[in-house]
C-alpha cells in the first residue's frame, strides 16, 4: 500500500471473455481500501465506456429488501453477525449478469478474499479480464471518510482502521494473486479526482465504444464504412477524401 505505479498511457491487450448465460461478457473487479474513490470513478466508467457497476453490498440488500426466502436468510445471518456465505453472494452476482442486456461488467468490492476470489472463478468459470486497484495510503483515506458531510454512520477513526485492517489482510491477498498473473492495473488514487479518472480512461480506452459511419455516394449507396478510432484527426480525413470522391 502507498506505493505508486503510474497507470499506463496506452493499454493494448487481448481481453478476456467468458460465457455465462450463453453470452459473452468482461467482468472487471474494482478494489480498494475504504474511502479511495472506487466509487466515484466507477459511476465515470459506467458513463463513459458503458459498463454495467454491480455492488455485492447492493445486491445483497436489495435481496433483502425484496422480503423473498433467500432475503430473509441473508439478513438472518447479518444480524447474527455470520458471514453470508460467497455462494450466496455468487448467485446474486449470477443472475445480475444473465438479466441484464449488457456484456461488459464492474464488480466492485468483490471479491473480498482468496475464498471468495476462488469459489467465483470455480462457480462461474470467469476470469476477470483485469484487476482496477485503486492504491492510496491509510492516512489519505482516513482524510476523506473523516472530512465527508454525509457518509458511513460508522465513519469514526477506530472503524476506520478496523476497515483499513480488515482490506489489508483479506483483499490485498486477492490482488497479489492477479498481480501474479499480469492482471492489476495499479491506480494512484490519492490524485484529484479529475486526475484519477484520467489515467483510468487510459486503461480503459480499448473498452469505449465504436460509432458506425456510412458514407454514401451520390447515388445514396453505402460508399464506405468505417468505425470511429481513437485517431479522429485520420477519421476526419477519411471523411473529407470520401464526400469529395477522392482516394
């Protein structure tokens, strides 16, 4: 922790794709301590490159709050202060993925630990194309939980470190596993938020999505088509050299 690795400008990899539901989908999982901003910039990449942001935590209470049998279960065993088990927590992740119409997936906060890190792989046979950790030290996080209007009711120091404690010894396992495998794309997020978010855009930039233009001739028949690139200054000269029906 604390250790800053510069995000990288460009990111040219073959993603990763597994089938669930008889689709094809990216599964990212976004970690990091307790007030490091996962969050925010999940909120930014669900509005930019179109990903779809699901919540253990969220998926969870809703459960609950639905009133079924599995609900009841689930907020049972908080109450008693059990662990519910990664299975069940699995499943509602599951059925988030095969509901909905997108392929391209931010699971954040999850997976916890190496348990829940294997029984997810060994349940749903994905592998997440990468790991999005989101690095900053104790003291900066302590900083925001602390200086935030409205936030965790449990927000005082002595949670605080137990939250930090508890990410440390559980979640950083989870990270050095997929470090091991070339999977961690390393954020400083103790940056301004406007700053993280652009070394995050780097990372994801092989994620935004393609805009299809047809360009037709006098005729009003397909000329040429071509998907928007990053380069928009080669696109736009494409485009010149097509309308003026020159090579």
């Amino acid at each position: 922790m604390g250790t800053v690795v510069d995000a990288p400008a460009v990111v040219a990899e073959e993603v990763t794709e597994n089938m669930l539901g008889g689709k094809k989908v990216t599964v990212v999982f976004v970690l990091g301590g307790p007030g490091s901003g996962k969050g925010t910039q999940c909120a930014n990449i669900v509005e930019h490159f179109g990903f779809t942001h699901l919540s253990a935590g969220d998926l969870l209470r809703a459960e609950i709050k639905s009133g079924s049998e599995n609900g009841t279960m689930i907020e049972n065993m908080i109450k008693e202060g059990k662990i519910v088990p990664s299975e069940v927590t699995i499943k509602l992740l599951q059925e988030a993925i095969i509901k909905s119409e997108n392929d391209k997936f931010l699971i954040d906060g999850f997976p916890r630990n190496e348990e829940n890190r294997a029984a997810f792989e060994n349940v749903t046979k994905i592998s997440p194309a990468f790991v999005l950790f989101f690095d900053c030290s104790e003291e900066e996080m302590e900083r925001r939980l602390l200086g935030r209007n409205q936030g965790r009711v449990d927000d005082n120091i002595e949670t605080i470190k137990k939250r930090f404690k508890t990410f440390v010894e559980s979640s950083l396992p989870v990270i050095e596993h997929y470090n091991s495998k070339d999977k961690v794309k390393k954020i400083d997020a103790a940056k301004p938020i406007l700053e993280v978010f652009e070394d995050v855009k780097a990372i994801f930039a092989p994620y935004a999505p393609k805009v299809s233009w047809n360009i037709c001739d006098a005729n009003m028949k397909p000329h040429m088509t071509f998907k928007t690139p990053p380069d928009l200054s080669t696109n736009t000269l494409r485009l010149n050299r097509a309308i003026q029906g020159t090579p």
